[in-house]
C-alpha cells in the first residue's frame, strides 16, 4: 500500500478485512450451509437401527436422522420431546442423550445407570423418574446431566406426565395420590382414589386429568386438589383395570378412555362436561391406548399391525389404517395438531392430520435429510384411510346407478360392447336386501341423550324408529327419513338411571324390519358445573361461622356437595356448611364441587377469614390523677415493654383489634385478666402505637364485636 493523507481510512478498511478472514476461519465458511432446516411441523420417531429420523409433519418425508450412541443399538429408546428440545432415553440402560437438530447429531448425554427408567420433559424442566426406587430426579435438558438430588416418592410411581404449565405430575396407585412437581420442586400428594386403586395420567388442553380404573372414574386435577370427576359407567366399573386405555395427552378437552375387554369406548369432554359413549368391535384384538384427533378415534391394533377407526360424526367404524405389515407394538402421540404413528421396532410410521388424511412415511432411506429411498415416488396426497371411490358400490335403488364392478356412470348404457353394437342383455342384479343400522353412539347432554347412527346399508327404508325409550322420555323426532339426518334426541328420564337404544329400520312391503345392535349405556345428564355465589359469615366473636352457596346453573339430579375446608372434606345435600372452634386471626381456604350421577363439576373457592374486625372504641376510666394509661408489647404489666402511653385525663378514640386473657389487673374494687389489643394515635410523636392495655381503660368485654385474639 502506498501511503497517502486517509490513514484511518486505510486502517479501518484491514481491519474490516481481517475480521472477515477471522470470521471465517472461526466458523467456517460452508458450515452453515451444510446445516438442515428442519420443519417446525414435524416429530423423532425412534426405530430398529441404532437411528432417530426427524419426519415433515405436512408431507411424511424424513427431512433428518441422527445416529444414536452405538451401544444404544439394539435397546428399547423412548424420545421426550418438548419445543426444540429432544431426549432420548435408553430403557435398558438409563442413558439420555440430546439431539441437536442443527448437525444431526447425539449432543450431550449422560448415564443414570439403571433400566426402566421414565424421561418426561415440559417447559424448562427434565426429569427422570425411577419406578423401581420411587424417586424423581430433575435433570438439565441442555446437559442431559443431574440438577439435584433423586427425591423420594414414599411409593412405586405410575406413568408421569408434564402439563401445560410445565408442571410434572407423577401417580402413586399404591396410595392413590398424584404427586406434582412445581417448578421442580416436589409439592403436597393430592389425594385422587383408595388405595390400589390403577391410575393412569392424560394431558388434556394443558391439564391433568387422572383415570382411575378401579372406580371407573375420570378426574381433572390442580395443585390444590380434584377439580372435576366424571363417571365412566357401569360398563367400566366390571371391566379389568388393566383392559381400561386411556392415551399420555390429547390435543383438545376431550379425552378417550376405552374398556378393551368389552370395546365400550367413552369419550369426555372435560371442558364441556359432555360423554359420548360407544361400543366398537374389539373381540380378539390385542390393543393399545385410543387417541383422538378431529371427529376420529384411532385405536392402535397391535394384532395386525392396523389403527381401528371410529367416526364420530359418522357414528360408524370407518376402514382400518395399515401401519406396519405384521404384528407388534405401535406408538401413538398428537403434536402440533397432528396424530403420529410409529412402529419402534421396524420402518413403518405414518402421520395423520385432522382430517383423517394419512400419509406414510419411510423411516429408513439415504443419510441425507430430505431424501427418499432411491426410485421412491412422492407422497403428495397422502394416503385414504378409506377404499377409493371406484370400490364403493352406488345405492342400488337409485334409477340410473351402475351395478358394482360395471364400470357404467350412473344413467349410461349398460352392456354395450366397445364396439358400440348391443349385444345380448348381461345378467339381472339382485334387488339389495335390508340391512340393520349402525350401532348407535350415545352422547349425554344436560336434560337429554343424543343418539346418533349410520344409515342402513343395501335397500332404502321407508324410516328409523328408536327403540328403548322409557315412559318418562320424549323422542325427538318421531321418525327418520331415509335421507336423515339420523340423529335423534331424547329427552327426559332420571339422572340417576342409565339408558339403551337401538335403532329399527322400516321397509314396509312385506320386507323384514331390521334392528341395529344396543348402544352403550348412558344417562340424560351431565356433570354439574360449579357452584355459585360461594360466601362465608363468620359467627358472633369468630371461631368458626358458615360458608353458603347456590347450585350450579345447569343442576340435573340429586346433588351433593363436597366441601374441603379446614379440618379436611365433608359431604352435604344442602347449601351450607358450618364450622367451630377454629382460631381466630386466620384466613383458611374452602372449596365446594357438586356432584351427581354423571360426575362432579369444577370447583368453586374462597376463604374462610377469622381476622377479627377492628372496632372504634374509646379508652375509659383515665382520671387525670397524674397517672397515664399504659400500652405494653404483652398483655402482662411486667413482662415485655411498655411501647407507649394515654396521658392522664385523657380518653382519646382507639382501634380495638381483639381481646385476650393475661395478668389478672386489680382496680376500683375490680379484678379483671382481659386485656384488649388496639392501636393509638400518639400525636405528640406522630405515630401509630400498637399494644396492649388492661381492659379496665378499654372495656371490650361490654362490646360483643371485639373477637378473642389468635
């Protein structure tokens, strides 16, 4: 360089220069090129080969993979996904380790020596439960490594789940506790069944939500205790605990519980308080959790290697999604409002979205993200969960339709050679024969029970009839016509009482009637909500008084309230519950759930506060003998200090707190050992003086306001 005038200038411009260069000596200069983005919809799967692929929620290709430590190869694994944060877990050793999405790579890992472990991670928090020793340990999810030390659970734990808030809640069937964690730290069992009752955690809409198998019993959980409960029937109350199913977490409020011995299938909405109740063909199936996602639920078949289907809004079993090609274990979770399947032990998986639209995906092609296996067609539509269209035969009663298999459109020539001479007539169809309706499902709505089925197949009937009514019971409407819509209302009947239907197909022409099978059971009601208008009066001088409130607005049934207060939980039929000998100068919370037969309601809550009411009094007896009126830091003349004082004479306003029983004070012929507690303005300081001064100057024993101190 040849020197000229603009020094800083040139300096400033080698600098420039030498931090690029330095730049990309430090990073790289092709680094972060070779780095894949991987779509935001999208989930781990785990499989066969000592790998984890990363797949494109919205199309079902691997975009990703990351090789797993080697001596994972081979073990069971299990991935805790939380945002973009993922864990997995080696089930025969206790190892974690983290993957980094942005090289593709096991990060970070760390051995917590023992098989059988639980990795469940939520908001900032990771933990590692261990069942065999009953203890939880937090654990850095960056690190992978121990946060603190195991604390115990005084129990063999469940299956733990995290919720919304990012709190973990880990179930003690031994106890019929739920133990959460908050912010890491272990808090109070909310006590949620009897003891030996099976518990199973669901996430529904970010809350926890407790199964309990035993009493056939769905329960929303808080910190401070149950929230709302819902009765799953009698069809659960005799089914094995270990045949009830209930899946880890679910995209909205409702969540599916399925009795697999029987296929009684209910599905509630914990938000709404609504159960839909059907029975679903599940004989000699071997099954898995139900998830639920749009208007389907999704069973995993684990006998076949298939999702058995059932439509809601259909009300009908609906075609089997094939997942794998043989039997074995398939894994069900919804993220990011879309439902996955994996086969962890082969190369089969499958994401499915609200629609029911499936698509496919291939765990195992080339290293690079993104790509397919060599000769692979793109998925582009995914895959029909049902039989294409050209399999689906047309109403055979419908002029002008082409018999199955004719390949004719509806209101064409039929039989015609390509040709186009006419040739002799091809076989007569048989006249389709009646067919029963679907099973109907059942849906508990307050006052009423909404039955909903899938039209008759084969020949059209006349109408639908629903059978099973009882006498207190309206049927809405009387009849259905052959074009529906094929729902029906029923209004009426008792809370208390259970109800099935079946639903009848009327040809009429001298045709059979057919009947469809009985649906599940349900009642004409729902859970009560909350209570309202929750209030506390305390008694005369406190220690107790009676908390009072009104029904829930949608009340059905005979109800009971369930009231947790001071002194632990109390059953009453009424509006009002009371208490005594609690001290003063405490503030106590209360909650109150109503109850019926189809379940209890959320909680309402409030406090039961004895702090005793300040009353304005004045100070009485004062002479002006030279002697003030003293105020002590104890109702005692000796005992603590004197913290101020009333000069003689005077008998100045004060704000009586409470009274109390102290040093027994002579005076004018009176003995008196109460002593009142208040505050004085002093005005030569300017201050507030609070203490005690023997009642004789006060008098709170005439003034049945002033309440006995804590």
């Amino acid at each position: 360089m040849r020197p000229t005038g603009n020094h800083l200038t040139g300096y400033l411009a080698v600098c420039a220069v030498g931090a690029l260069i330095g730049t990309s000596l430090a990073v790289g200069a092709g680094a972060s090129g070779t780095r894949p983005e991987l779509a935001d919809v999208g989930a781990w799967l785990t499989g066969a080969k000592g790998e984890i692929v990363h797949a494109h929620g919205l199309t079902g290709e691997v975009d990703g993979k990351a090789a797993l430590p080697a001596g994972m190869a081979g073990h069971p694994v299990s991935v805790a996904q939380n945002g973009r944060t993922t864990l997995v877990l080696d089930e025969g050793t206790g190892q974690v380790v983290r993957i980094d999405a942005a090289q593709l790579t096991a990060a970070q890992s760390a051995d917590h020596g023992a098989a059988g472990l639980q990795l469940v991670s939520g908001g900032a928090y990771a933990y590692v439960v261990d069942p065999a020793r009953g203890t939880v340990q937090r654990i850095d999810p960056a690190r992978t490594t121990a946060e603190s030390p195991p604390v115990p659970l005084e129990g063999k734990p469940g299956a733990a789940v995290v919720d919304g808030e990012g709190t973990l809640w880990v179930p003690l069937p031994e106890s019929g506790t739920v133990v959460p964690f908050v912010e890491g730290l272990k808090g109070t069992a909310v006590k949620v069944a009897d003891a030996g009752h099976d518990l199973t955690l669901t996430v529904a809409d970010g809350r926890p939500v407790v199964t309990d198998g035993t009493a056939a019993a769905t329960k929303v959980l808080s910190a401070t205790g149950v929230r709302g409960a819902f009765d799953l029937g009698d069809a659960f109350a005799g089914a094995d605990p270990a045949d009830v199913l209930v899946p880890a977490g679910t995209d909205g409020s409702a969540v599916p519980v399925l009795a697999a011995g029987t296929g009684d299938l209910v599905v509630v909405d914990v938000h709404s308080r609504h159960t839909m109740r059907v029975r679903v063909p599940t004989e000699g199936h071997a099954l898995g959790a139900p998830q639920l996602l749009g208007e389907r639920v999704y069973i995993p078949d684990e006998s076949t290697g298939r999702l058995l289907v059932y439509d809601t809004a259909a009300s009908t079993p609906t075609e089997p999604v094939p997942i794998s090609e043989g039997p074995g274990e398939l894994e069900l979770f919804v993220q990011d409002g879309l439902l996955w399947v994996n086969d962890p032990d082969g190369a089969a998986a499958a994401v499915i979205d609200a629609d029911g639209e499936v698509r496919h995906i291939r765990k195992y092609g080339t290293e690079v993200p993104s790509a397919r296996e060599p000769g692979d067609e793109p998925v582009e539509d995914g895959v029909p969960t049902g039989a294409p269209a050209g399999q689906v035969p047309p109403r055979a009663d419908v002029p002008g339709a082409a018999a199955p298999g004719s390949g004719t459109p509806s209101g064409g020539a039929s039989n015609v050679p390509s040709g186009g001479t006419s040739g002799p007539p091809g076989p007569t169809q048989p006249a389709p024969e009646p067919g029963a309706p679907g099973a109907p499902q059942a849906e508990s709505r307050s006052g009423a029970i909404r039955i909903t089925f899938a039209e008759a197949l084969g020949a059209t009937p006349q109408r639908y009839v629903l059978k099973g009514a009882a006498r207190d019971q309206t049927v809405t409407p009387d009849t259905v016509g052959p074009d529906g819509p094929f729902v029906f209302e029923v209004s009426g009947g008792s809370c208390e009482k259970q109800y099935s239907f079946t639903v009848v197909a009327e040809y009429g022409g001298g045709r059979p009637d057919k009947e469809s099978a009985r649906s599940a059971l349900a009642r004409p009601c729902i859970a009560p909500g909350a209570p309202r208008e929750l209030a506390f009066t305390p008694a005369p001088g406190g220690h107790g008084g009676t908390v009072t409130w009104q029904p829930p607005q949608d009340t059905e049934g005979s109800v009971r309230y369930t009231i947790n207060g001071p002194g632990g939980m109390a059953e009453t039929r009424g509006r009002s519950h009371s208490y005594e000998n609690l001290p003063n100068g405490r503030i106590s919370s209360v909650a109150v759930m109503a109850t019926n037969a189809a379940g209890s309601g959320a909680a309402v809550s409030g406090w039961i506060d004895l702090t005793p009411p300040p009353q304005k009094m004045n100070i009485v007896n004062n002479k002006p003998d030279g002697g003030s009126v003293g105020i002590r830091s104890e109702p005692h003349s000796t005992n603590g200090i004197r913290v101020g004082r009333i000069p003689a004479g005077e008998n100045p306003e004060v704000t009586v707190h409470c009274k109390t029983k102290g040093e027994a004070i002579p005076h004018d012929s009176e003995t008196t050992d109460v002593w009142a507690r208040h505050t004085y303005y002093d005005p030569d300081t300017d201050k507030n003086i609070t203490g005690y001064t023997s009642d004789h100057w006060v008098n709170s024993r005439s003034n049945p306001d002033v309440w006995e101190c804590e």
